[in-house]
C-alpha cells in the first residue's frame, strides 16, 4: 500500500510540478512582498512559517526512526542534512524575522501540504528502501558526496547571509522597500532562492536519490517564477539602472 502510493506521488509530483511552475507566472503567491487581502485569512508571519516548515522536520525524524538505517552511519548524514535545514527554517528563520507581515492561511496549507508529501517520498525512499549495498561508509569519500556536500553547504550559507541581508535592510520602524546589493545580492536579485536551490541540488547530488531530484524540480518550479517576479517589481520600484544586469536567480543565466 505506502509503496504503491510511493511510486505513484513519484510520478505525479513532477508533473505537479511543471503545472505549478507555469502557473505562479501569472498568479503571485500572495506571501512577503506580494501578500495582498485577496488571499483570505492571514496569520502573522512568524507562526505561519513554524506551522508551514515544521512537519518536514518532524515527519523526517519520524520516517527515520521508523526505517531500516536508523543504526547505519551514512543515511543518517542523510538525515542530520535535511533536519538541520528544516530545524532553521523552521524554527531559526521565524524567530529572526522583522516587521509585521502576514502569511494567508491557504498559502501556509499549501506549504504543509507539500513538506509532508515531500518529507514523505525523501524518508520512505532513502530510510524505507533497499540501500544497505549502496550507502555503505565508502559512500562518504565517493565523488557524489563529496561534491553534494560542497554545493549543500555553500548553499546554506548563501541563504543565511542572504536572509540577514534582508532582514537588515531597514533600520526600525521604517516600512519603505530597498534594494539589497550585497553578497549573491551582487549578482542576482533572488539570492536567498538562490541558496535553497543549490541546497537541495547538492543534496540530490550526495544521495544520488530519484526522491531527492524530484525536490529540486519543485525548488525550481516554485521560486523560479517568483524570484522573476521580484526582479520584476525591484526594476519598477528602482529603475533598470540600480538593478542592473542581474538576473532573477541563476548568476549569468536566469
């Protein structure tokens, strides 16, 4: 039954994923810079955050003590990854956020939806498995990981430095916009994006798992559109001069 519904959300989950990735040209999720009262019901930005990110921490944990590796050193690398992404952006990243922004209730929804489909089809497919011949301890000196872990780890710490960038644009109590220029902020205008999607590249990278690929195609489709709508709204807000030639997400690409 949960192996049946494994390879099904496998194949589904890509297919979402190109749906989503043309839609959000044409409809802004309604968060942070474009949060608007067309979305309904909002919570403060803070509690919206730990109830959206904190069941991938939890269901993760969950999938790993309930899986065939819980002793095996490798899987939990594996596993210490991800919770250590998901335990900062659960429940780090609120508690540093500034100002008195909402998040919709249905964007949050959307958001526990897809971390437990998510945490769900990474721990059932790396904890739940066959993968005692793969990751055996020489998995740790292979080229795979060595490289994933490199992208994993520059990736978290563009996002840190780039969410610190942010929150420290404006001094207190000031609520007009600026432009952030510094960092990865030097070269795109979505640096933070930037950060989570080589996070989870590196990360597929590491475990070279099919599970793992299919989040970084739904990184991809959910902040490519937005990170290009930013870049959009920056070049309104300050001019094609002060935005320069940086792209929305990818240095020199896109």
């Amino acid at each position: 039954m949960i192996n049946t519904l494994f390879n099904y959300l496998m194949y589904i989950m890509p297919v979402l994923a190109i749906i989503v990735f043309i839609a959000l040209f044409f409809v802004k999720a309604g968060y942070g810079i474009f949060h608007t009262k067309s979305w309904g019901l909002s919570l403060p930005n803070k509690v919206g955050w730990v109830i959206m990110e904190c069941p991938a921490f939890i269901l993760m944990a969950t999938m790993w003590l309930t899986g065939q590796y819980t002793m095996m050193s490798v899987p939990a690398v594996f596993f210490i990854l991800f919770e250590i992404h998901y335990f900062q952006r659960a429940f780090v990243f609120p508690l540093l956020m500034k100002g008195k922004s909402k998040m919709p209730v249905s964007i949050m929804l959307m958001g526990v939806v897809f971390n437990l489909i998510n945490g769900f089809l990474i721990g059932y497919s790396l904890f739940h498995i066959g993968h005692s011949d793969k990751y055996t301890v020489e998995w740790l000196c292979s080229p795979y990981f060595i490289i994933g872990v490199l992208i994993f780890i520059s990736g978290m710490v563009i996002n840190l430095h780039s969410d610190n960038v942010i929150r420290h644009l404006r001094p207190k109590g000031d609520t007009r916009h600026y432009f952030p220029q510094k960092g990865m902020y030097r070269y795109v205008t979505s640096a933070n994006y930037l950060g989570e999607l080589m996070e989870w590249t590196g990360f597929a990278i590491l475990t070279c798992d099919a599970a793992a690929w299919v989040f970084v195609v739904w990184t991809f489709a959910n902040l490519a559109p937005r990170a290009y709508a930013i870049r959009k709204r920056y070049v309104e807000e300050f001019g094609t001069e002060v935005v320069g030639k940086r792209k929305c997400l990818i240095p020199y690409i896109y």
